[in-house]
C-alpha cells in the first residue's frame, strides 16, 4: 500500500529519523497558513509546495516549487492543487492533485556545502535478507544514475538474525564520504530508518533525497513509504492512511469484492480461479491473437455472487471486446461455477460482448451441458486449446 510523502514522513519521525518538517494543505490559504507556521516554528522564510500523489517525478511534472514568500505560497499552491500532474511514474494520463505539502527550506546557507544522496531500505527476494541500497548521487535523476553508472549505487546486507549492526551504519556513512558530526549523524539516520522499515512491516522505504545540511545535519527531504498489505491487519492506524482516490476506481470496487484485479490494455477480459492459471490464461488469449485487458482471480470458492462483480468490472473497461472465464474446478465445482454463470448473465441482462467460458475439473461435463442448454449467448469449452480456438473466432 503507497501511501503519502507527508503520511512516510510523520512514519520516519515517530521513529527518531529526522525529517523536512512540513505541514499538509488542501486549498491556498491553508498553505499560506502552513507557511507561517513553518517560520515561527522553524525560521524558514522559504518554503517548498510539494504535490501529494502516488508518484515519484514531481518535480519533473512542475509539482515541486520553491517560493520564497507568503505570496508566492498562495500562486504556487494555485497552480498545483488541482492540476493533472504527469510525470514518468504517472504515465500519460497523469494524477490530479488535491493536497500539497507546505515544506520547510533545508537548503540554508551554513559552514559546508549541502550534499544529496539516495538511500532506501527493502527485500532483496533472491537473497531472503533485507538490504539497504545507497549512493552519493541523490536527486532527481537517480533512475539515470542506476542505468548508466550502476557502479555508484551500493548494498548492504542485513542479516536477519542478528539484525543491522553498528558498523553497517557506519560503514555506509563512511562510503557516503562523511566525516566528524555527519558522519555520527548518518550512523544514526541508518540505524533509525532501518528500524521504521521492520517495525512497520513495510515492503519498501525510499529516502531521495537524503540531505547533508550545511550545518551537517542528515535529514529525509523526500520519504516513499509503501507497507505490505499482508501485514496491515498488524497496523490497523497504519491502515487508515490508505487515499482511494490515488489509486485505479475499479481495482478498489474489486477489492471490494475481494477479488485480485490488475487492470491491462488489451481487448479480452479474463476471469480465472488462482493466480497460476490466470497467467497460462494470459498467455492463451496471447497465442489466441488477442491482448488480455486484466488479470483477475476470483479466489477458490467462485459463486453467483463473485462472477457477477467479475463481469460488472470487466464491462467497464470499453475496450474489452470478449470474456474469457477459465475456471478449474478443485474445491468448487465446475456445475456449480457455470450456474453462478449463468445466474449472473441473467441478472446482469444482456452483455454486448461474446463471452467463453472453460471450465475443467470436478464435474465438467455437467456443466459445459448447463451452459449449452441455458440459451443464452454463451460459448462453452473443457479443453483449453477449444477456448482458445473460441477466442480467435469471436475476435475476427
């Protein structure tokens, strides 16, 4: 689950990982308000006005601007909420903001030049161990960075029975170049940070950038915070910080439904019983000609009530000129499957696409025969290969 810079941010402080102090916005004059806030709090005549999406690459998209007055609060906060922001992680579509982020300025002049890195803590699957990626070279561009002079970006492993341990964090301080106060300072900005990452079951941390002030002070000017949802029912607070209007309206209604659905660009829906299958049968509708247009798994227990919220989210993707239902009968049965099928259709009412179904298993026949007699525009399939051949004849 993403959740919100400022949302990652209040996480990282609870921990003891210092940050860019900010206060969130909805409309200007609550920025206007923030920003004075953060000068009698902090002395910071300027401030940063950040929008709050689900996406890395604001500032690239024009969704990062200083201002360096109460003025410029007030325009720059007009010109941000409420824009369609696009940004690489957005795709072409973009996000439409609706909060920003009023920030404190980090970048004072002091003793020492200010120095960006990158860091971020997170599973290496390979591995089975936890590791922590960093790099002198914070900022923007790190994606670049990564692709052009991987060299830069090192690891650390982290043991997971004994932990991180002291001279992991300073090992890294060290290999960020640092020395006397950011040096000890870095130590603990790791040690912290590492221990917000495991305590808040999440699946990833990414701090870009992480700032050496010039008074050498470390400190996260940037947190995305995505949590494992397997582990929020161990953070119900946590839980709450989920924005449904960031993420795609569908793939929340079939949440709903506890269905897995994963929306795709092509033209032939699909609904299948288990996550294995539904790839296969990805991969059918490909060999068939077609493109799927999504990935969903109706879970193990497929009835009535679940293939129709299936059918209602698939018809509302317009671009979907055919269904295919493959379930394979294990735990349900397939005759009891192909009813929920047809009781769907029929409550639905009249479905403008041709719709296949394939069901193998427990008591296949059975239900390929209900489907054929139920006189409803239905083509039935047992063999994987017929439901593929289905799928060619009602795509041409």
């Amino acid at each position: 689950m993403n959740i919100h810079e400022y949302q990652g941010k209040a996480i990282l402080k609870s921990f003891g990982v210092r940050i860019q102090e900010g206060i969130v916005a909805d409309n200007p004059e609550q920025a206007v308000e923030a920003a004075k806030k953060l000068k009698q709090d902090y002395n910071s005549d300027w401030v940063v006005v950040k929008a709050q999406i689900h996406a890395g690459g604001r500032g690239k998209g024009g969704g990062v601007k200083l201002a360096k007055n109460i003025d410029e609060v007030r325009e720059k906060a007009k010109e941000i909420i409420g824009m369609q922001l696009v940004t690489p992680q957005t795709g072409p579509a973009g996000k439409k903001v609706n909060k920003v982020l009023i920030a404190q300025d980090v970048y004072y002049p002091g003793a020492s030049e200010t120095k960006e890195f990158y860091m971020s803590v997170l599973l290496d699957r390979s591995r089975g161990r936890n590791i922590i990626m960093y790099s002198t070279e914070g900022g923007m561009d790190i994606e670049e960075v990564a692709e052009k002079t991987p060299h830069l970006i090192q690891k650390e492993e982290i043991d997971p029975s004994i932990g991180l341990q002291g001279f992991q964090a300073r090992k890294i301080a060290f290999n960020l170049g640092l020395s006397g106060a950011a040096f000890k300072d870095m130590t603990k900005f790791v040690a912290a940070l590492y221990k917000a990452y495991e305590a808040t079951d999440s699946s990833q941390f990414e701090i870009n950038p992480v700032l050496k002030t010039s008074d050498d002070k470390i400190l996260a000017v940037d947190a995305k915070v995505n949590l494992d949802e397997n582990a929020l029912y161990r953070h119900a607070d946590y839980a709450e910080l989920r924005d449904l209007s960031e993420e795609d309206p569908t793939e929340v209604e079939a949440g709903r439904s506890n269905l897995n659905y994963v929306k795709l660009d092509g033209n032939v829906g699909c609904m299948v019983n288990g996550a294995g299958l539904a790839m296969a049968t990805m991969d059918i509708i490909k060999i068939a000609g077609g493109e799927p247009a999504n990935f969903l798994d109706v879970g193990g227990t497929a009835n009535a009530e679940t293939v129709k919220a299936g059918f209602n989210i698939i018809l509302k993707d317009p671009n979907v000129k055919a269904i295919l239902i493959n379930i394979f009968g294990g735990i349900v049965r397939c005759d009891r499957v192909a009813q929920g099928v047809i009781d769907a259709y029929q409550e639905i009412g009249n479905i403008p696409v041709p719709i296949i179904v394939r069901l193998q298993g427990t008591n296949a026949e059975e239900a390929k025969k209900l489907i054929d007699e139920s006189g409803l525009e239905v083509f039935s399939a047992i063999q994987l290969k017929e439901a593929a051949d289905l799928v060619t004849k009602v795509l041409s």
